[in-house]
C-alpha cells in the first residue's frame, strides 16, 4: 500500500512490523502514532498492541539499550537494521514478562525474515545477554544491567545513558532541579500512564462516569473532572459511555485550564490544534462563546465532530488561519488561550519519541516562535480579560523566559497570583501567575501554565 509519497508493507508479524515502524521513527520520517497505524492494519488486536509497546519501549529505552548491545558487539557499532532487531529483543528480556528463550528465538526468527546474514550474530548477542541476565539476577539478585556506560562518565553522562535522555536534555534537568530531582523525573519520564478521562459536565459527574467503568479509577487531584486509570485495553471508543459523549480523553495537566480561566463569555483558542483545550472550557462554561482557530484544516476538521459527540449546546466556531496574522471577528476576548508549538518535552511519558526529535539547538527558534504567538495573541484580549499561554514542557527557555520577555515589552498585562484561583492550585504555583506540574511530583504530564491579566 502507499501512505503519502512512501510505499508501506503490510505484515502479519507483529515484531516484523515494530521493526519496520521503529526505523522510521528513528529515521525521522514518521510518527509512532501513525506508522504503526499504516503498517499494522493485518495484525490483530493482540498483535497490534505487542507491536506498540515493542515500539515504545525501545524508543522509551533507546540509549540504554544500544550502549548495551553495543558493547557485546565485536565492532561495537552495528548497522541499523541489526541494532533494531538487537534492541527489539533486549526490551524483550528486560522489559516484558517473556521468557528468555522465548524471546531470543523469536527475535533471531525475525532476523532470519528480515535478513538471514543477521540472524547469527543476534543469536549470539542475545544469547550472551539473557545469560548475563539470568547470572546477575540469581547471584546477586539484581535487575540487570545496572548500568552500561563507559568508565569515567560524569554523573550526567550516567543518568543520559541509564534513563535514555539526551545528555543535553539531562543537564537542563540537574540545573532546574538538582542531581536527585532530575534522576526523579527521569524516572517518571520512563514510566507510560494510563489514560485519564475527563468526565463532561454537561452529561454526568466524575463519580457517576466511575460506576460504569470496569476497571479501576482514581479521582484526579487537581482537577474535579478527571479519573486516573491503570490502562484499560483497546480502542477509547470502545469503552462505556465514550459513543454517549460522557468523558474525552485528556490529561489532567490539561483538565485544569477551566481553573484558570474565570467566567469568561467570549473565548480565543489561537492555537486549536484538534480543539482539545477549547472542548473543554466550552464543556465547562457552555454559554461561552469559543473561536477555535489553527494553521491546520486537517486538525480543525475533529473539532465539529467531537462536539457533537459530547454534546454541546454551542461548538466552537472554527477558523483556519495564523494567530499572528488572522483576521479575527470580534472586539476582544475575556480568555484567549495560547497554547503554541513547543518541544513537547513534558509529554514524553507518553510520547518517548519527542525525546529524539528536538535538539539543543532548536530551542532558541522555538522559543522565538512561541513569544511572537504570545505578543499576537495579546492584541485580542479584553480589558481586565486573562490571557493563559500554556506549553507542555518544563524548560525555562520555553516557560518562564517567554513570560518575562512578553511581560517586558507589554507593562499593560500582569499576572495573577494563586490567591485568584482555587486552593488546590495553590502548591502548583512557582511564581505570581505562573504554575508548574511535574511527573514525578504530580503524576501528571509536565506542564507550565502563564495566567496573565489586561489591567482595566
């Protein structure tokens, strides 16, 4: 089959078709999302989620598992498709309730479908490894291994490798938190949540929508909508009361942007992306008026539907076009939401391969990008309105720095401080106006919200 300008396979063989998936992922070309999509489509449902967690594990473990499997190599590096094959199978035995013969049999069977010339040499490589394995945790009763990392590493060498983050990405860690907050939330980092649910209020409350779920749920902290699970199986349309438009999917680092906004009767999404924040505030405040607006048709496009599965009295009001140069209907906004491109670093419990796809360098160009959105989305704002810029990242350079060149240039916006909102919010706060959610402190993705006011 053909998906865009590439030519796609089709497999019935769940590790042919994460190998498949995961050189394009790491090739760049593809999200994990929609490769696995495109090539999973003859596997069945057992098939297809042991096709996505070998993905996401080895993109969730990608640096630790190629230190390891390079050093038991000969040469130490291998070709592409051998280190894929080779890392497909050590998620196996560290990660998976699989047995080990198991898992190198199946794995070398792959190498023997992909490319005979490889199934040796991942026999012999894996084989080693699940003996090292089974002798280090019979004898000294440890996970193996600890650690793989070359003699003489700095201590943040040691966490890149061990939690597979970018060494780049590390030091920003141990700078904004310290050696033992930033091994914490590399940890977090590494750890894939469940979905939360966010329950609509138009339709039922949080404790009703848990009496008919079938597994497990917690009450989410922060927000009053949401319900934390461990993971329910399949597809989320599925599951009961999603056809009736009782919950979204959403995390609760999302769920409490209604917190933020006040009472506001005229609200701006200036960067829609599929309307998921926008949904929201129209599920909780329905006599609002919502303009969702994007660059994107194709994101836009999910918005109509998905308000007419939940139900709303007033959808938003969709319209393509760039904040900084659309023209808007309207003399102002009580809330306008900016919720901009960024690295998305905050995010990558559930989405590992954002780990990959931005570099050091970018940030200087995102962050650029993020305050022109900013400064455009202010011009929109009434008198005495809030303007919430929202970025699911942690980095100063996206957060905090944006705010403070924004509020330099534009002495007629202030923020508000936690006094304004409600008490459970009151330990997010880092500073006036500005709260920070974090994975390892909060179990929620990382997040920075912004929550500025027009003075009168």
């Amino acid at each position: 089959m053909t998906h865009g300008s590439k030519t796609i396979a089709c497999h019935g063989d769940p590790r042919r078709v994460a190998l498949e998936v995961l050189l394009a992922v790491e090739g760049g070309l593809e999200r994990p999302e929609a490769a696995l999509e495109a090539r999973g489509r003859l596997l069945g449902e057992r098939d297809r989620r042991l096709a996505a967690a070998l993905v996401y594990a080895c993109l969730r473990h990608r640096m630790r598992l190629e230190a390891i499997a390079s050093s038991r190599l000969a040469k130490g590096r291998a070709p592409r498709r051998l280190m894929g094959i080779l890392k497909i199978g050590l998620a196996q035995l560290l990660f998976f309730r699989v047995p080990a013969f198991a898992a190198v049999n199946e794995t070398v069977g792959l190498a023997r479908r992909i490319q005979p010339a490889l199934a040796p040499v991942a026999n012999a490589v894996l084989l080693r490894l699940a003996r090292e394995k089974e002798e280090a945790e019979r004898d000294r009763g440890v996970p193996f291994p600890i650690e793989t990392c070359r003699g003489g590493a700095s201590r943040e060498e040691r966490l890149s490798v061990l939690y597979s983050h970018p060494l780049w990405l590390v030091g920003e860690m141990v700078a904004l938190l310290g050696f033992r907050g930033a091994r914490a939330l590399l940890v977090a980092g590494n750890l894939p949540p469940g979905p939360t649910l966010r329950a609509n209020p138009l339709k039922t409350s949080r404790e009703d929508l848990a009496a008919i779920l079938p597994w497990p749920v917690v009450p989410t902290r922060f927000s009053p909508y949401g319900l934390a699970t461990a993971g329910p199986l399949g597809r989320p349309d599925a599951w009961p009361g999603f056809g009736d438009g009782l919950f979204a999917i959403q995390d609760e680092a999302s769920q409490i942007l209604p917190l933020l906004a006040g009472e506001p009767r005229r609200v701006l999404d200036g960067c829609a992306g599929q309307g998921g924040k926008g949904l929201a505030l129209a599920t909780v405040f329905p006599g609002a008026s919502v303009v969702s607006l994007d660059v994107s048709s194709r994101r836009l496009s999910r918005i109509a539907a998905e308000a007419r599965r939940l139900g709303l009295p007033r959808p938003p009001e969709v319209l393509e076009g760039d904040l900084r140069t659309a023209s808007i209907p309207g003399a102002g906004f009580d809330l306008v939401l900016v919720d901009p491109p960024c690295s998305s670093l905050g995010i990558a419990r559930r989405h590992p391969d954002v780990k990959w796809n931005v570099a050091e360098a970018d940030l200087a160009r995102i962050s650029a990008l993020e305050l022109e959105l900013l400064s455009a989305a202010a011009g929109h704002v009434a008198s005495g309105g809030r303007l919430v810029y929202s970025v699911c990242t942690f980095l100063p350079a996206e957060c905090e720095e944006v705010v403070a060149a924004f509020l330099s240039s534009r002495p007629d916006f202030h923020p508000l401080g936690p006094e304004v909102f409600p008490p459970v919010l009151v330990g997010l706060f880092s500073a006036p106006g500005q709260l920070r959610l974090w994975p390892h402190r909060d179990g929620t993705d990382g997040f920075f919200y912004a929550v500025l006011e027009r003075r009168p």
